[in-house]
C-alpha cells in the first residue's frame, strides 16, 4: 500500500521468514568454511580498514575535489564548460556540457568526487530532475580512470599500453550505456520538464551567474574552503555504504590471502563469488576473449573495489598468463564499474534520489559489461 510516497506493508509477511533464511543461511556457510569467530573477526577487521585506507581516502579526495570545483564554479569555469560542450553532451549523454567537468574529476580522483559538483547551485542549475541521478553511473563510469589507465599500461605485458587505452574507449562506450538505460528510466519517473531545485532562490539574471563579494584573492580562498567543508560531508555520507557492501564483497570474493589460513585478519574471504564466475565462464570468455579463466575474478572484484582488482591483475601479469585484450577489458570494465556496489548507493543517497538506486545499479551492470565487449571488439579489430 502507498500513500504520499510512503509504503506500508503487512506487519507480519513472507519477507521475514525468507529474509532470515537467507540471512543465517549466509553466514552458517561462511562461518563452516572460515570459522565463526574467524568469520566475525575478518569483519571487524575488514570494516576498520575499509574505513581507515578507504573512506579516508576518498573523503581527501572529495575534500580536494570539492576545494577544485568549487573554485571552477566561481570563477566561471563550469560555465565556459557548459557552453563549449553541451553540443557533445546533450546529444551523446543526453546531459548539460557542465556534466563533462565532473567527468573530469572522477577520472582524476574517485567516483564521489562529482558529488561535490552536484551541491553547486552554479553547477545544479543546468540540470533537469531527470539528468541529476545519472551523474551517478557518468562519474562511476570515469572513477579512478587516471589511476587504472596508467597501472594497467605499467604492467609487463605484450601490448599493455594499447590494450589500456582500448580500455578506456570500451569504458566510454560503457558510459553511455550506462547512462542511456538510467536516464530513459529516470524520464519516465521524474518527467522531462522539471529543473533541480537550487537553495539559492533568488533569481539570477540571464547570462548572468552568482559570485562571492570581496577581491579576486578573498573570493578563492573562501571558494576553496567551503568547496572543501562540501567534500567532507560527501566522504562522510559514503562511509556506510563502502564499509557495509564492501565488507560483504570482499568476504564473498577473496581468500585465505597470504596467511595460507583462516585466521581472522582483513579482507579474508569465502572465494565463492569467483567460484560462481568459473561456473559461468562458458558463456563470459566468448564475450570478452579472456585467456585464462581465472581472469573472470577480476570483473567479480572490481564490483567491490577496483583498487584490489588491480592488485589481481598485477600478480597475473607477473605471473605471465594475460595478454593485451585481457588488459583492455580489465581496463575497460574496472574503470566502468570502479567499485560502483560500494559507492553507488551512498552517492544515490548524497543526491537525494534513493528511489532510484536500483535503476541506477542495473543501468551500471548493463554499462559495465558493454563496456568489456566494446574493449574486446575494438581489440580484435585492430590486433
């Protein structure tokens, strides 16, 4: 039942009952396979480093980036932005030129680095009701681009450097898929005629836009500082959501790692995720041309964070058994995807769409994986 936007249901259901099944069915077997207090203790443990090495990080970076775009904002720069690339934007992504800035920042830092931009009442008034949610999957789509590119290029691999920047036209591709698919439901829920509301209620005059008061000097500094308190409520608002889902993807993904044994310390896992990629590979290897099939782990992996999926790569390569196409589709689809089950609802969240969360994980699933294919089509056209 609904009313006003509020869903009620029976207070007893179905739910319940098939909800704790699921739930202790879970983790009975990962606590046979691990051991209880090992079990227990990998989550601590991985929850406290998640936050410490990972939510940390990325709130520096949205501090930065906040800091970053705050200052573009002020002095015009996501202005000139829109105006010289709305003619690419709106047709490719069906967003404003503006949105290229935030592509930008992602591919520099980190896929909550657009968040910033979207508190921006300079950046917010160029955007439909139906255009803001998609900011999710087009700055997950470039998260940590500069990163993944360059270390994939570093890699001892024939044909490492092409294989990544083939990667980067297949996470492109994703990109739009992505988009696309989000922004034809997001259209359907929120109309196409609305514009986002702006906390800045007076009218701003055409062709104009609002600044600070006071000399060129005074007006960055303080543009700097509050683009900087912006970045650190967004690093604030993604800590539940990386430490909750990311936990759960590592201890669904990983190993015994070097200990050899279950011994309770973090990012321990069940390896069952890869388990599940195995048992699909017949149909996954045809689409992407991977040359092994424990290749399939690293897509698994960069659900959760692209950072370990990296890592992967590193220690196949070291060991000799991927090529060129397995580096472009690694590439494509780990800077596609970036973690985005780690992030994406928290980011939903801060935007204050949290109705539209699931479109918005399926449209990336989608994106991610056209964006795999892409890499390994454009591949084998030129190799």
């Amino acid at each position: 039942m609904k009313d006003n936007n509020k869903v009620y249901k029976n207070e007893i259901g179905w739910e319940a009952p098939i909800f704790l099944l699921v739930f202790f069915g879970l983790f009975i077997y990962i606590g046979r396979v691990m051991g209880g207090t090992n079990m227990i203790k990998t989550m601590m443990n991985t929850a406290f480093d998640l936050l410490i090495n990972v939510c940390f990080f990325l709130m520096a970076v949205s501090v930065l980036a906040g800091g970053v775009s705050s200052i573009f904002s002020e002095f015009g720069v996501i202005a000139l932005i829109n105006k010289g690339l709305s003619a690419i934007m709106k047709p490719v992504y069906d967003l404003p030129g503006a949105s290229s800035l935030g592509m930008l920042n992602c591919f520099m830092s980190d896929n909550p680095a657009i968040l910033t931009l979207a508190h921006d009442d300079n950046f917010r008034k160029y955007f439909k009701k139906y255009q803001m949610p998609a900011l999710t999957n087009l700055g997950t789509a470039f998260g940590m681009g500069l990163i993944i590119v360059t270390s994939m290029m570093a890699l001892p691999v024939k044909g490492a450097v092409p294989g990544a920047l083939i990667g980067f036209l297949g996470a492109v591709v994703g990109s739009i898929v992505s988009v696309r698919i989000m922004i034809h439901k997001t259209k359907k829920y929120y109309g196409t005629e609305d514009y986002v509301e702006c906390s800045n209620i007076e009218a701003i005059p055409e062709r104009k836009r609002k600044v600070r008061e006071g000399s060129i000097g005074s007006r960055f500094i303080q543009a700097l500082l509050d683009g900087g308190k912006v970045g650190v409520d967004m690093g604030v608002a993604i800590i539940p959501g990386v430490v909750l889902i990311c936990t759960m993807v590592i201890l669904l993904t990983n190993g015994t790692g070097d200990a050899g044994v279950y011994n309770g310390t973090a990012n321990q896992g069940v390896g069952l995720l890869p388990v599940i990629g195995e048992k699909l590979s017949f149909i996954l290897t045809p689409l992407f041309g991977f040359s092994t099939p424990k290749a399939i782990s690293i897509p698994i992996t960069a659900l959760g964070s692209s950072g370990a999926a990296i890592g992967m790569v590193s220690d196949m390569a070291t060991k000799g058994i991927i090529n060129g196409n397995d580096i472009a589709v690694f590439t494509s689809i780990c800077m596609c995807w970036s973690g985005y089950l780690s992030t994406h609802i928290a980011m939903m969240d801060a935007l204050d769409t949290k109705e539209m969360t699931g479109n918005a994980i399926l449209s990336h699933t989608i994106g991610g994986l056209c964006g795999g294919i892409a890499a390994h089509i454009i591949w084998g056209l030129l190799f």
